[in-house]
C-alpha cells in the first residue's frame, strides 16, 4: 500500500510475465513527397505554372492503428487477505513535454494473478518515429480506508519498458516480457 513494490519482490517477480497481444490496421494516410525547385517547378523563369505541384517542406509519413491488448501472468500477490487486483497502465513520451504521460489505463480485475485486461488500447504507430512506451502493473487498493484514487499510493507490481517498433515487429504479434521492479531492474 501507498505507492510501494509488492512484499518480497525477488521471489515473487521473477517468473512474472506480461504478454501483449496485437492487431494492426494500416491506415490510408496521405503520402506527400517533397517538390523540389528546378526548372519544371511552378516558378519557371518568373512566370509562375498554375497547374505545377506546389511545394510542401512538410510530409507525412504512414501511419497505423494499433490495438493492444495486454494479459499478465503469474503477477506477485500485494494482498495479505485476498489476491492482488491488478491494473494496467500504459505510458508514452510525447513530443516537446518531458517525462512520461498516462495514455491509457485498464480495468480493475478482483483477485486474480494471471489477468487478461478486457479494455484494448488503441495507439497509432508512426513509421520512422521512436515511440518509447511503458506499461506498469499496479495491485489497486479501492476499498482501503483513507486510500486516494491516485497512482502514487498504489502498490507497483512491475513495469516493462520498449517501443512501438518492438511491439508491432513481434513474433506472431505477440510481445513476450519479464516485468521488472525497482529491485530486479
């Protein structure tokens, strides 16, 4: 309780596993390809081509839509009365804001170690770019007195960190990964 590592964290996590499970759908975006000044641009000796591209410096580049359903299996038990009640929490590093940023977070599953989160994650994978993501395993403590909602007072069963391109470049799109805790980093 209160944002700490689950007892015994050496014993209970090594054997920890969290799987994610994928489908990726390629989305239609726009290609655009950079226009490059020559003498067949819409500049041509001072007149100027109606019906000549127009330069854009800016391009996208493909996109896709990931939906990423996570399960764990063999979790640390957080509990002293009952079994630990997992919650999964993904995490991304956004462009221009330092640290990471909550993307997304599962539903509470009571009393289960080998939880398989019904919620799916919808991400959009961007070719070419790094997209680190982190996903936490969290031991939710609801009905605990005097016990706030918030992340920093729930017990950390174990993160994994990776990115995109290692999620989506998978084996039979699905990525297999030892949680980790602040003792077995």
């Amino acid at each position: 309780m209160g944002g700490s590592s689950c007892p015994n964290p050496e014993e209970a996590i090594k054997d920890t596993i969290i799987y994610m499970g994928f489908d990726a759908k390629l989305n239609k975006a726009p290609h655009f390809k950079r226009i490059l000044n020559s003498s067949l641009s819409s500049n041509m000796a001072g007149f100027v081509n109606p019906s000549a591209p127009r330069a854009n410096p800016a391009f996208s580049l493909p996109t896709t839509t990931v939906e990423l359903s996570i399960r764990c299996a063999k979790l640390s038990d957080c509990d002293f009365l009952s079994k630990s009640d997992p919650v999964a929490i993904v995490f991304g590093k956004v462009k221009g804001h330092p640290g990471w940023r909550e993307l997304w977070r599962s539903e509470m599953v009571l009393n289960d170690l080998n939880p398989m989160f019904k919620k799916r994650f919808m991400y959009e994978y961007r070719f070419e770019e790094h997209q680190p993501i982190k996903v936490e395993i969290y031991d939710w403590d609801t009905n605990d007195a005097g016990v706030s909602k918030d992340l920093s007072d729930q017990d950390v069963i174990g993160a994994i960190e990776t990115t995109m391109a290692a999620l989506v470049s998978a084996p039979n799109k699905q990525y297999t990964a030892v949680l980790k805790t602040k003792q077995n980093k």
